[in-house]
C-alpha cells in the first residue's frame, strides 16, 4: 500500500417518495460529525470521517444539513417551470439534465476535496460550503430526487452515478419505509424498484429499512431470506396484485436474499454504525465487479478506437 491515498466512498441515496431519504442523510452527516468529535486527538485523527454532501434534489424547498454542493445553487426549478411552460416533472428533469452538463466540474470540486485540498469553489463558481473546512473525506454522500424515476431513469442520473464510479469506489444504499413495507405488495414493490436500479446501474447496493423506531425491520428480513414466510403472509390477499406479488418473490428471491441489508432509525441513530460497515464493505465489491467491468470496457472502448483510426489511415492511404 506505500502512502497511496484511500479513495473517498460515495454513497448514493435512492429510495421510493417519502421514505426519509433526506432525513436519512442527515443522520449520516450528524452520525460521522459525532465518529470525528470522539476521535479528535486519537492516531486515526478526526478531519477524514467528515463527508462531503452533494444534494442533487433542486425541488427540495430545505435540506436539514449544509450541502457542499448543492444543485439549486446553479439552477433554479422554479423559474424554469415558468420560463418553459414547465409541469412539476418536467421542471425537475429539465433541471438535473441542466446540472448534468456541469457535473465535470462537480467531480472536479470532488477530487480536490478528497486530495485534501482547500479554497474549491462550487459549481456556479462561488465559495463552496464551509464544513470540512478543505480536510481530506472518507465519505461522499448525494442526496437524490424524491422522484426516484427522475433520477434512475434520466441521462442525467447515469451520468452522475458512472461519474462518481469512474473515479471512485460507490455504492447505492437504496431507503425503504418499514412501517410501510408491512403490507405484503408495498415490500414487493420496493423490492421490484430495488432490483431495477441494482440492474441499471450494477453497483454495490444496501437495503436500508428506515424508520425503524416506528417499526421494526426483521419480519422483512425474514419475508427475503424464506419466501414461504411471504407467502404466507400474502396468502389471506387474493386480488391480482396479491397474485402477482407472490410470483415476484419467486423470481426475486436470488436477487434480494443475499443482498446487504440494515435497520435504521434517522430519528434516533440507531444502526447508522452497522451501516457505515456494509458501506466500508462494499468496496471489495465494487473492486471485484464493477471497477473490472468498468476497466474492461475502457479496454474495449480503446480497441474499438485504435480498429477505428486503424481502417481510416488504410482508407486514408488507398485513396492517395
């Protein structure tokens, strides 16, 4: 290892509208400001446990925490709604499209930071949010749109994930409202939603059951590690989406068995310290599946090229 410098870990915050996502990033800032106080004068030193936020929700009208990067600083929703005749929706993925075409200089800002460098400005070109004061980061985390089909299905949020990717280890933690998920076909639905942005994207995902103060998560871990328990439960439910449900947790059995999975509360903090493990954890992961994935495909990219300027230069030389 020598004194080669530890990459920042980016966390991606996804999940269905209303599931605490926000909340759900502010207990993290809170719970890495708490790991750094207790170990301010320790040998690891406290400046690299705090993170670096990027909110990517320009919709929010307020954010509980201090964004270092926040989207609305450099586009406006709601005079694009005006401007352009714009629906909610459309507002809102006109907007992150827009911000997209900037992302260069949001990894950019991300880089410095994780280098240990001070005085980044934002991506609009004025100072940047002062928490962290310019220390070296062991966490990124981005707080996405509540309308996760914005994000997930949009150009834009490809582009800022494979960003992210490309340059450092990342992972999804993709948030579930528990007490919610008690109804059979609602955990179906967050599991189906779960499954498709792990294969859109194909990075390291943690199912994260929030709310957990409300209600706890271990009958959902139960229901994904023995789907006779879900189908038991589903069993008194016989309309079609009841059916249907029953012949999802056949399928996506394989998918969300083995899958990381941990029980928060955003309210009181309990379970953020096994979070932060999985998230720790899911470097290997990333290691071994994408960044291979994603070395291969340069690789390939590189030869396509080279074939390409190869078939030029004899087109080039036949003609003279």
């Amino acid at each position: 290892m020598g004194g080669e410098k530890k990459k920042p870990v980016v966390v991606l915050t996804m999940g269905m509208a209303g599931s605490g996502k926000t909340t759900f990033v502010q207990r993290c800032i809170a719970h890495l400001h708490e790991r750094a106080a207790q170990q301010v004068g320790g040998d690891d030193g406290a400046a690299s446990e705090l993170p670096y936020v990027v909110n990517l929700d320009p919709a929010v009208t307020h954010v509980p925490y201090e964004a270092n990067i926040d989207i609305r600083d450099t586009v406006h929703y709601k005079e694009l709604m005006s401007q352009y005749g714009l629906g909610p929706n459309g507002g809102l993925l006109t907007a992150v499209n827009l911000f997209a075409t900037k992302f260069d200089q949001v990894m950019e800002l991300c880089e410095r930071r994780a280098a240990g460098e001070s005085g980044a400005t934002s991506s609009d070109g004025e100072a940047e949010g002062s928490s962290g004061g310019g220390e070296a980061i062991n966490y990124i985390i981005g707080d996405t749109p509540g309308q996760i089909e914005v994000f997930t299905w949009s150009a834009s949020g490809q582009i800022f994930a494979e960003s992210f990717a490309s340059q450092f280890p990342t992972c999804i933690a993709f948030v579930m409202d528990t007490p919610k998920c008690t109804e059979p076909r609602t955990f179906m639905s967050n599991m189906l939603q779960a499954c498709s942005v792990l294969y859109k994207y194909k990075l390291p995902m943690i199912l994260v059951y929030n709310k957990c103060d409300i209600s706890r998560h271990e009958f959902a871990v139960d229901w994904m590690k023995d789907f006779e328990n879900y189908q038991e439960a589903i069993s008194t439910d016989t309309s079609y989406a009841a059916s249907l449900s029953r012949s999802l947790s056949l399928v996506l059995e394989d998918f969300y068995g083995n899958m990381p999975t941990v029980g928060v509360s955003s309210l009181t903090g309990s379970g953020m310290d096994e979070f932060f493990k999985l998230v720790d954890a899911s470097v290997d992961e990333y290691n071994e599946s994408y960044k291979r994935l994603l070395d291969q495909k340069m690789g390939t990219s590189q030869e396509r090229v080279g074939a390409l300027l190869g078939e030029m230069k004899v087109s080039d030389e036949a003609g003279q």
